[in-house]
C-alpha cells in the first residue's frame, strides 16, 4: 500500500478525565498502523493525568505530552495540537472516545483508493459510559447523521458532508496541511468543532465516507453542551448563526436546509427560554420548512412558548 509509510499524528485534548483517556490512548499506541506520533494536550486543572502519562507513558517515544498551563480551552488547545502535529496526516480523537484497533489503517486506505482526497472518515460505535457498545444505537446514531451504505465512497459534494453533520467530530482524519490551514476558531465557542469540520469539507477537493467502524464515541452522563444547551451561547444557536451566514453556491444550498431543519426548532425553543420571543417568532416563520409548513406539532408547542414569553413581562407588569 502507498500509505503503509505515511506518518499520522494523533491528537488527543484531554481535560479533567484521567479515568478515560488511558483506555483512549493504549487504542491510538495499539494501532496496526506503525507510523503515528500522539500528541496530547493537557487542559486539566489539577496534574492527575500528568502523573498518569509519566507513570504509564513516559518511555514511549511516540507520546509527546504538553501540561497547557494557564488552560487553552478547547479551540485553542485543538489549534496546539495541530501546530506541534509533524505527521502528512492528522487524526483527531477527543479524551473520553477511543479508536478501533486498525482504524488508522482503515481511514488510510481510502487514499490508496484515491490519492487526490484530502478527508476521510468513518463510522463511530456508540458506547456507554463504561466503553461498552451499543449496536443498535451505534446504528441509528450513523443513520442519523446520513452515514448510510448508499452514501458510502468519495463524496460528490464535499461541502455537504461538513454542513449535515455527517461528518463526525472526532475519529477523523485529513491531510495535515489543509487541518492547519483551516483550523479551530476560539470565536464559535463550543460550536468549534461544527465549524471546523463544515469549513474543512467545503475546502477539502475530496471526502472520502469509509462505511466501516473506526471509532468508539462515548456517551456519557454530563458534558459541557448538555450543561449549556439552553442558552444563548449554546452550540446549535451559534452553529444557526454560521450556517445561515454562509456564503455558498447553489449547488449547496440544499444542504444549508437539511442543516437548518435540525437547528431551527432547537433554536426558537432556546430564544423562546431567554427573553427574547420576537427572535424566535422571526426565525420561525422565517424558516417554516423546518416545520414541515406547520404539519407538526412543534410548530403550535413553539408558538405558544412564544406567546407565553410575550405576556410574562406585560403581567409583571401589572
């Protein structure tokens, strides 16, 4: 294989979650791929999972460890990574997912297949917070996001990929000169990893879907988007704002609705919940496909939440 020699950099962001990351980084050091280098970003407040890399790690000279001291946060310490990264290729996994034992190898295949590509990815496993797989909601999570067999291959819109969210998070991997030219963005806040996967596919000359597992992602209890997801600095508000910024061509803007008709109803709920009931009136009616033209019930649901945050403040009024 032409890619047997490619040297990858896996970069990990780990923050406060000694108790996962060893599981994430013995899947990266176990890989079939060889060539690899992990780099990790330590956010952490507390030096648990420094002590755990210099007694686990230390001797492996693929492991190159940074204590962020003060905290990056994570667009900027994404954006470390990818500077240190010295690789052809850049994988990203976050501290609490872990990779499939040959995932590396996988993802460098489909350059084998087609030189010119410049992203690939695959399917991710969904698993519990314990690590354990749950196969039929790791393939409805892959359904969801139109990781489907019909779509497998090189994508014919590499810009789509990026705005449908079929493109994962994590468990990814690109061509290392094109990750550091478009990069994680500190101004899109928790949305960033949205941002920077949209803007990596709509620069990317290829995509390339792999319908093969290569990841596990994790779902556990607390995370800073569910903590966050009802206020206005949460990741689908600001994701609504980029996408319904974006200047596309028209071959994209399909893909501009199927993204909005996820975000849409999350949104007007959100402004709905924050005192600011003519924002979302105007959102939806301005964005009624999203409501299937009032054929759903969470249109009038919507509509009387609004209603509701109209008359509050004429009632504390009174």
């Amino acid at each position: 294989m032409m890619t047997a020699q490619t040297k990858v950099s896996i970069c990990l962001p780990t923050y406060q979650r000694p108790e996962l990351i060893g599981q994430c980084l013995d899947s990266c050091l176990a890989q079939t791929h060889a060539n690899l280098e992990v780099l990790i970003g330590d956010d952490s407040k507390d030096d648990r999972t420094r002590a755990l890399i210099d007694a686990k790690y230390a001797a492996d000279p693929r492991v190159r460890y940074v204590k962020n001291e003060p905290s990056f946060g994570q667009a900027r310490n994404v954006a470390s990574l990818f500077a240190r990264a010295t690789g052809d290729k850049i994988l990203l996994i976050h501290d609490d997912d872990f990779l499939v034992e040959n995932g590396v190898e996988r993802l460098l295949s489909a350059w084998d297949a087609h030189p010119d590509i410049e992203v690939a990815f695959g399917d991710q496993y969904e698993t519990d917070e314990h690590g354990n797989v749950d196969r039929a909601a790791s393939e409805h999570i892959n359904t969801v996001y139109h990781r489907t067999r019909e779509a497998a291959g090189l994508q014919p819109l590499p810009g789509q990929t990026g705005l449908i969210q079929m493109f994962p998070n994590n468990g990814w991997m690109a061509n290392a000169d094109l990750v550091k030219r478009v990069n994680y963005k500190e101004q899109y806040g928790m949305c960033c990893d949205y941002v920077f996967g949209s803007e990596l596919c709509l620069a990317a000359k290829g995509v390339y879907y792999l319908k093969e597992y290569v990841s596990y992602y994790r779902k556990t209890a607390v995370s800073v988007t569910t903590t966050t997801r009802a206020s206005l600095s949460a990741s689908t508000v600001v994701a609504y704002d980029f996408v319904s910024r974006l200047d596309l061509p028209r071959p994209l803007e399909a893909a501009r609705r199927v993204a909005l008709r996820r975000m849409v109803p999350i949104v007007v709920s959100v402004y709905s919940r924050n005192n600011a009931p003519g924002r979302s009136l105007r959102i939806a009616l301005g964005h009624l496909f999203a409501y299937n033209y009032g054929f759903s019930m969470r249109f009038y649901y919507h509509l009387m939440m609004i209603f509701r945050a109209m008359v509050a403040p004429a009632r504390q009024a009174g």
